[in-house]
C-alpha cells in the first residue's frame, strides 16, 4: 500500500504542486472564515478543474458544516473540506463477475491502447485469462499498435483486416474466447465523435451481438479519458453517453496536468464512477481508482 500511494502522490505532482500550496496559502491568510475565503477556495478549485457544479456543491455543503459544528479555524475547515470530496466521489467498485466483455471507447489520442494492455496485464496478475479483440478496424495501424500490447502482455488476439466490420470482429472474439474459456475479451473499438449516429450504431450492433452470442457474459462498457483535456474531455465524455451505456471511465495522463480536479468534476456532472486512473508511463501506473488516497494524495 505504501509503494501504491507513493506512486499515485508522485503522480499527482503538478495538481498537488499548484492546488495544496493555495490552499494552504488562504488557510494560513484566513483569519475569519467569511465570504472571502469560500470565494477564494471557490476559485482555487475551479483552477484545478473540479468544474462549477461539483464546487458549488461542496462549497454550499461546507458553509453548512462550517455553521453547524461553529468552526472557527480554517485548518479545520480543510479537513471538512477533504472529508466532503472523499463523500461525492466514493461509489462502491461493482462486483467482479466472470466471463467478462469489456468494451473500451474513448476519442483517439486518449491512451486506449496503453491502457488496453495494462489492463491486460492486471487482470492476469489476478489470476484471470485474458484475450484482446482488435475493433477498431478504421485507423491505419490501429491493430498493429493492440498486438504490440498483446505480445507483451502474453496474450491472445483476435484482428482483423482495416476496414473490416467491427461487429464481424467481435463475433469471431466471442467464438474465440468462449472456445478457449478466456474469463476476461477486452475489445478495443473506433475512437470517432465526428458522426455519433454511425458509433452508436456500430456499439449498439456490436452489444446485439455479445447479448446473442454471448448471454452468459457480463457486459462492462469503459470509456478512456485523457485528464489533459479537462472540461473538452467531459463534453466528449457526454457524447459518449448519448451513445452507449458507459459503466466507468478510466482517467489516463493525471500525471501530465496540474488540473487532477477532473476527476472530482466527472463523477459530478456525467454521474459515471472513476474506475481507474493512470499516473505515469509504466505497466503499475495504471491503479484502481480510491477516492479517500486519490484526495489525500491531492492534499
């Protein structure tokens, strides 16, 4: 645990960097917990990204706390403060249940072949089979870059020519891994917002497909996001919605931004749990999102 929270403090570096030290700032400024400093603590988490709803509602929700127990002391209310983050973003973890279809979506550039892989390679330290399915058939080397991840996690993989129909690829997938009793297909798909009518067509012909021919299975539907992105990652998050099922998001490149504050502002505005987070480049970057170390990692 020690070598887990390490990682996700370095991670959150340049968020922490910028966020703690004006946060600490008004504390040690603040004599009187009055309009100025909800103001200044308003402003500080909208720089870091928490977004307008999110902040105002744990504004509103620490003005409350703040009168009921009569805090006085601005130290305290940061502690109240971090009390209430943890709160808004705690949702239980769903269940495990094998076999298992995870289906991967997010815009191009996000990470979702580093991060196809790395999931490849955690869920086997679990003790889980796992096998790859190349959906994504309309970038050019799109399959090739998922192979390169499957090589390397020692996994089977199931391609297809650039082109080809995706649903075509999940079917032969599902055959493949029913065959095999895979526990876990992690089916990489096309990275397209420009026409949202034709994706959620392609997802939605695709889950037809794993409902039919594979019932037995648990559908997960994951969206990949790129934290750098901030408030553009949400509008695209929302797209996405619109046109599938998202169970969780995984929240790639928080190492790369001072404005972590996303992930706090996702659960808010798209009501959808951070399953996962990446804090860096390497295979154990990838960790299993917890609200209360994500936040006192962020303190």
């Amino acid at each position: 645990m020690a070598g887990f929270f390490a990682r996700l403090k370095s991670g959150l570096k340049k968020t922490r960097d910028q966020f703690t030290r004006e946060v600490d700032d008004l504390v040690e400024s603040t004599e009187v917990i009055d309009e100025d400093f909800y103001d200044n603590l308003t402003d500080i988490l909208l720089l870091a990204d928490v977004g307008l709803p999110a902040t105002e509602e744990v504004i509103d929700q620490l003005r409350a706390r703040v009168a009921q127990d009569n805090v006085k002391d601005a130290a305290q209310a940061r502690e109240i403060l971090k009390e209430l983050l943890i709160d808004q973003m705690n949702i239980p973890r769903p269940v495990l249940n094998w076999p298992m279809v995870m289906f991967i979506v997010g815009v191009n550039g996000v990470g979702k072949t580093t991060t196809i892989g790395k999931l490849a390679l955690r869920f086997q330290e679990i003790g889980r089979t796992v096998m790859l399915a190349a959906a994504d058939t309309y970038r050019a080397a799109a399959d090739e870059q998922l192979a390169v991840w499957a090589e390397r996690a020692n996994v089977p993989i199931i391609r297809s020519k650039e082109g080809q129909d995706p649903a075509s690829v999940v079917y032969d997938a599902i055959q493949a891994a029913k065959a095999r009793k895979i526990d876990l297909l992690i089916v990489d798909t096309a990275g397209r917002l420009h026409n949202k009518k034709n994706l959620m067509d392609e997802l939605s012909k695709m889950r037809r497909i794993i409902d039919r021919e594979y019932p037995d299975a648990t559908m997960r539907c994951t969206l990949v996001m790129d934290a750098t992105t901030g408030q553009n990652g949400i509008s695209q998050a929302k797209q996405f919605k619109e046109a599938t099922d998202i169970g969780g998001i995984i929240l790639t490149k928080l190492d790369g931004t001072a404005k972590g504050g996303i992930a706090i502002a996702i659960r808010r505005e798209l009501n959808i749990p951070v399953w996962y987070i990446g804090v860096g480049e390497g295979i154990d970057d990838l960790q299993a999102f917890d609200a209360k170390e994500f936040i006192n990692a962020l303190f």
